[in-house]
C-alpha cells in the first residue's frame, strides 16, 4: 500500500494553526504542524503533497519577523498561504507587503474568481474573515489576484504555473462559511489530495504516539468522568492495556450525586479504578480565595499532589496522563499566545512534579473530534454526549469564596436547571448554573430574606472556542426560577445569562 499523504502546515505563530489542521482533518487529509523555520531537507523527507502556511501577529517586513527559507517556494510542492503566510509568500518571491491603509477586521464581504481553482464551483460572492494591518501592496512577477474586498485588492492571490497561492482571510474559521470548501479546492484541485485519511487512522496514530512515549511504564491518568478523560481512559486502556490506573479525585466540587454516578460507571469497566476523597483537604487550602486564576492554579497543584502520592503507592508509574484537548491548550496561553484561564490541567499544573512526563493523547484535537473518536472506539452514548464538565469542578462557578454553604446552593439549583433542560429537550451544548456572589432582599412569608443570586447559562456551540446562549423560552426560564427559589434554601433570585463568547467566556471563571 502506498505511504499515507501528508500536508505539512508551517507554524509562524498564528492562534488558528491547529485549527487549520483539524480542517485538513475533516478533507480527510493527514496534516503534521511544523516550526516555520523547517529546512528544504527536512520537508523533503515528509513527502507532503502540500504545504500551508500559518498566520502570524508579525510584520513581514521588519528584521525580527518570522521567514521561512526562500527555496520552499521552488520545489515544486504547492504552497498555500495564509495571511501572514501570504504575504511571507508573496514577499519572498519578491513581491511587496506594506501597512493596509485601513486595517480589516471581521467578516467582510469579497469577489472571488471561480476561475481559480481555490474558488472552483463557488459563487462570486463570498464572505472571508479578516484580520490584518499589512497587505500585498505589488503583486510578484506571475501572480494575479483572484479574490479582493472593498480595501483588499489582494485578498487572495495565485501563481498557477508554480502551484503558489495566497489567502489574505482565514478559510480555517467558521466565519468563512465556504473556507472549508476552498482549503478542501487547494488539497484535492491544486495538490491531488485522493483523502486517504480517517478516524480509524488518527486512532492509530494516536496509539503509536502512546506506545512510543511510555514503553512498559505505567500510566495514572487523571479521570474526571467527563467526556475527554473517558475517551482518553479507552484510548490508553487500547493502547497499554495493564499499564493504566485511572485516578478519580472527588475534590467536592462535583455536581449533585456525581462523584458516586462517576464511580458506578468506571468500578465495573475493565480498568484499575480508584477514588479518592479529598473534599476537605480542597476545601481548606481554597478557604479565604477569591481570585478565579489563584483558584484554579491551587486547584491544579492539589490535583497533582494527590497523584504523586496515589502514583507512589502504584508499581512503575511515571507518567501522568490527562484528557486536555486543543481548546484547554489555547486558552491557558504560552510563550506568544494570551492567557484567558488557566485550565486546570494545563496552566494550572505545577512546576515540579515527581513525573517523568505527561500523556496527553487528546491534545490537538476538538470536542466533537474527541466524541467521534469515543463513539469509535466503543464508549457508551452517554458518556459522549455528556456535556463538559470543568476539572475544577463547581469552583470555576461559584464567584467569591467558596464554603460549603455555596457549593450545597449551587449542587441543588444546577441540578433542578439541569433536570428541566433534559427533561425538555432543550437544544444546548452545555447549560449549568453559577452562584454569584451578589445577595439581595426577598420576602418570603412575612419575613425578610436576604439570598444569593444564582445565574443560569446555556449555550450553543460546536468547538467551545466561540459560544451564542441557547433561546430558552420565558416561560420555561420562569418555571426554573421558581423551582430554584421555592426549593433551594439560600437561593434568592434567578437570573439568565445571554452573553456570547467572545466577549464573555462559557464559564464564569
Ligand atoms: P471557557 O470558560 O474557557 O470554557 O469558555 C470552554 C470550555 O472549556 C471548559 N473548561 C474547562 N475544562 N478544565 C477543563 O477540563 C478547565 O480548567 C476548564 N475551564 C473551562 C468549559 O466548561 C467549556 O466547555
């Protein structure tokens, strides 16, 4: 059988490049992300049909700005680039790039040329997200443009004769309706592409990557019983069967009766199970904190304290494993991107810890690529449909300190909101309820009372990197609020969340 096709997609510091390959993924097209500044030699020996170029916040033009090596654009493998990875390209073929006279941002409105094979079969008119303060101002020697907006003459531009093309807008995002499309024109017209890639194969390749990183040692993975932790505990159980030893740590912070419905589904799976309760020692190291990032970082060391100490109990275990997918990665930032949130299991983890290294399997990839993968590979629908339920727990939606009080507030009333939602069928990605740390004056009887305030949220979403909150009628809204204030004690008052992110997050903390 021949070698699998591969795009290679250079890195020159953009947010979205693994988004990029995620698409790629869906043409059915395997993609590897490495460093822009790879050497001929080395692409030479990938064998890519294609290569991608990323975006970038730098300018191409100033000394300290990511290149590349000129001669990637002569050696005869098609090169796409996007936006700053079209004006690297255009400039390194010796066009010019120079500040927009006005910088694009958001969705904008362009005229493509179905005549290029990147536009093949489409419209004339198309929407493209921009996001850019520099341009192609003089095209190379051989190029046309085929694509331009109202203050982008380039918008996207190509050299047929030597497979060279150039997007000014990210295809890679949802707000390209057709971007997909015109990544699947670039593979499949421009490259050759004949899909040869699955899920089957990224199951495969992720239980290579597995075997070759741990070898005989033993694995503790960090077990949740949300979706991604589950889908990693049956993709290492595949992979290392008897080197696995999943660790549950009941923090307190779990949702009403969760901890005992977490055990009863893993005690009986073909897996070393254990529990341990750590509810109070959570709770005191969390006594008195109100800072959300100081919350989560206390809550990602402890989690990895109480697997040093489980670990040492255990024969050979040197790795930890968790289920972090992409979107917990880009959040919590790193050297170039912003932190939003540390995500326990990334940002919030320590700095020293008795590890020989990390497994995480899961990490390049999106939420519904990890539910395909589980339904691959045999996880029962329940566990994943579940919606994502976040490493701390009830902490990251309790605003203020957090006391037991709060925690047995929120259990009930996220539980009753919880309830509704699924017993009406209500459309929605991930819908809970957060305490706030507001209280304020009811009556109730003839007695003053003087409650909190608990927000509902519900949102819509397919990658958990952008959210809309989901249209609960009012009359449903209404019926939660009066089920929370009438029966939970220290509840005062309801509200509903109809934020988006951005600029809110899904969770409040
Ligand atoms: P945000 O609040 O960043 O959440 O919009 C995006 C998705 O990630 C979940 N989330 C987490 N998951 N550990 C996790 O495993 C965390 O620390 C964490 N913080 C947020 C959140 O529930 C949503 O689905």
């Amino acid at each position: 059988m021949a070698a699998q096709q591969v795009v290679l997609i250079l890195d020159f510091g953009g947010q979205y490049k693994e988004l990029i390959a995620r698409r790629v993924r869906e043409c059915n097209v395997y993609s590897i992300v490495k460093p822009g500044d790879i050497t001929p030699d080395e692409i030479r020996a990938i064998h890519p049909i294609g290569i991608i170029l990323t975006g970038g916040p730098n300018s191409v033009y100033k000394d300290d700005s990511p290149h590349c090596d000129k001669a990637i654009f002569s050696m005869g493998i098609p090169v796409l680039g996007i936006c700053y990875g079209t004006q690297l390209l255009a400039w390194s073929v010796g066009g010019t790039v120079a500040p927009c006279a006005a910088g694009e941002y958001g969705k904008t409105r362009m005229l493509v040329k179905p005549s290029s094979p990147l536009f093949a079969g489409m419209a004339e008119e198309q929407i493209g997200l921009m996001s850019h303060t520099d341009q192609i101002s003089v095209l190379p020697e051989g190029f046309v443009s085929v694509a331009a907006t109202k203050d982008c003459p380039n918008a996207a531009v190509e050299n047929q004769a030597r497979q060279l093309y150039g997007m000014q807008f990210h295809p890679e995002v949802e707000s390209t309706p057709n971007g997909t499309q015109m990544i699947r024109n670039f593979l499949y017209r421009v490259c050759g592409a004949v899909g040869d890639y699955n899920l089957k194969d990224l199951e495969q390749k992720l239980i290579e990557g597995i075997r070759s990183q741990v070898g005989q040692a033993h694995v503790l993975l960090g077990l949740s019983g949300g979706v991604d932790s589950s889908v990693c505990a049956a993709l290492l159980s595949k992979a290392i069967p008897g080197q696995v030893h999943c660790i549950f740590v009941d923090h307190g912070l779990m949702r009403k009766n969760e901890g005992d419905e977490v055990e009863q589904a893993f005690k009986t799976r073909d897996l070393h199970f254990i529990r341990v309760n750590a509810g109070e020692r959570f709770l005191s190291r969390l006594a008195g904190v109100t800072d959300p990032e100081q919350k989560r970082k206390i809550i990602g060391a402890e989690f990895v304290r109480v697997f040093e100490e489980e670990a040492a109990k255990l024969p050979n275990v040197r790795y930890l494993a968790q289920g972090t997918i992409y979107p917990d990665v880009i959040e919590s930032g790193g050297s170039k991107a912003a932190t939003i949130k540390s995500h326990h299991n990334v940002g919030g983890l320590p700095k020293n810890m008795n590890f020989a290294g990390i497994v995480e399997p899961l990490r390049s990839l999106f939420k519904d690529e990890v539910r395909a993968l589980g339904r691959q590979l045999g996880l029962p629908g329940k566990f994943v449909a579940r919606q994502p339920f976040p490493g701390p727990g009830l902490s990251v939606r309790i605003m203020g300190e957090i006391t037991p009080e709060k925690i047995a507030i929120l259990q009930e009333a996220d539980a009753i909101f919880r309830e509704e939602i699924t017993r009406r069928r209500i459309k929605a990605d991930q819908y809970f309820a957060v305490l706030t740390d507001t209280r304020s004056v009811g009556v109730v009887g003839d007695f003053r009372t003087y409650d909190y305030t608990v927000a509902l949220r519900a949102v819509r979403t397919s990658d958990f990197m952008t959210c809309e909150y989901a249209p609960i009628s009012h009359k449903v809204l209404g019926l939660v609020s009066s089920r929370i204030v009438n029966e939970v004690k220290g509840a005062g008052r309801v509200v509903y969340d109809i934020t988006g992110k951005p600029p809110a997050t899904i969770e409040w903390s």
